[in-house]
C-alpha cells in the first residue's frame, strides 16, 4: 500500500514538473493516466531491451560454438595436411626404390663405357661425336631429375601426398628410368654396330680389336 501512495506521488510530482502547463488545464487524475502509459511504455521498451540482450547472448554463444568446431575442423585438417608430409616406412621400404637407383647406376657406367669407346673410334665425325655428346647429356639431365623428384618423394616436410600418391609417383619414375635405360642400350648397340661395320669395311683390324675387343 505504501509502495502504491509513494507511486502516485511520485507520478503527481513528475505531472507538476513535467508538465506545469497541463496541470493548470487538465485534471490531476488525467495527468497520471498520461504519465502512467508513459512508465508502461518504458516498462515494454525495457522488456524488449531485455529480450534483445538475451538474443544476443544466444547468438553469441552460438556464434562462438560455430567458431570452436571450425577452428577444430581446421585444426584436423592442418593434422592431416602435416601428416601428408610424413614419409612412411610403407613407402620408404617401397622395392622399386631400389630398382630405380640400380637403373640409373647403370644408366651411368654404360653410357661413359660405350662414349669413351665411340670417342677413341676414328670413323666417327666430329659433328656425329657432338650429336652423341648431346644423346648422352639429356639422358643424364633425365636421369638426375628423376633421382631429384625421388629424394623429394622420400624426404619429410618436402612433399604433401598420400602413401598411395607416393608409390604411383615412384612407380612412374621407375618406368621413366627404364625407359631411359632401355633407349641408351639400344642407341649404343646401334652406334657400336655402325662402328664395327665401317671398320671392318676399312679393314680397319686395329680398331676393331683395341676400342671393342673384337679380335
């Protein structure tokens, strides 16, 4: 009851001082129905206030929850792109590894034998020697990029692949490498054949038997 009096005095205070002019021309008790929906008025708009702090602390929270599972998302992600960077034994224990290295070894000794034999052979030209130079290099050049891209592929933190994309990658090189291997025996069993043949055509014993054994 005390709290209702202390209202309504209250409320005929705020009249008076608000609105003097009112006071004089209309009634006491219209004043108060005038200030009375005024305070309604605030008490919804504090209400709405109220309502939309609430919805924002909903959609902050949502907001956030979004953000942890994204940065979690990301953070497997990133797990899984660092793990594409890590060689496995799988891989590294791969047998045509081996086969790769011991392509290219030979590739490597034939080509500086059957060169040294072509560039000691007198019945070679000049310019046919610089084409062999040139035969000879790009195999080479061929043959190191490919040990290159197979030291990346075996190497950590060099390359993101899976298990699976690392042994295609390696089994690609191995027939490039073989490739390689296979066209230089028969560009020098070629070579070798011509050779022999303009020597014997030369009658040319000499050669035949110091640069290719042939007695």
């Amino acid at each position: 009851m005390k709290k209702i009096c202390l209202v309504t005095v209250f409320i005929f205070l705020a009249a008076t001082t608000l609105y003097p002019g009112k006071a004089r021309a209309q009634s006491i008790a219209d004043l108060i129905e005038e200030l009375t929906l005024d305070y309604q008025k605030l008490s919804g708009l504090k209400s709405i206030l109220s309502q939309m702090q609430q919805g924002y602390k909903i959609v902050s929270a949502g907001y956030n929850s979004v953000k942890g599972v994204a940065q979690g998302n990301f953070s497997l992600h990133e797990a899984f792109l660092d793990g594409l960077m890590m060689v496995s034994p799988t891989v590294r224990k791969y047998p045509r590894i081996t086969e790769i290295i011991n392509d290219q070894a030979e590739l490597m000794t034939e080509y500086k034998s059957s060169f040294s034999q072509f560039r000691r052979d007198k019945h070679f030209s000049v310019e046919e020697i610089s084409y062999m130079t040139d035969v000879y290099n790009n195999l080479v050049s061929q043959s190191l990029q490919n040990l290159s891209e197979l030291t990346m592929i075996l190497s950590d933190n060099q390359m993101r692949m899976s298990d699976n994309d690392r042994l295609q990658a390696i089994d690609r090189l191995y027939a490039s490498g073989h490739d390689q291997l296979t066209f230089l025996r028969q560009f020098d069993n070629n070579t070798q054949s011509i050779a022999i043949q303009r020597a014997e055509q030369a009658g040319d014993y000499n050669t035949l038997q110091q640069v290719y054994g042939i007695k």
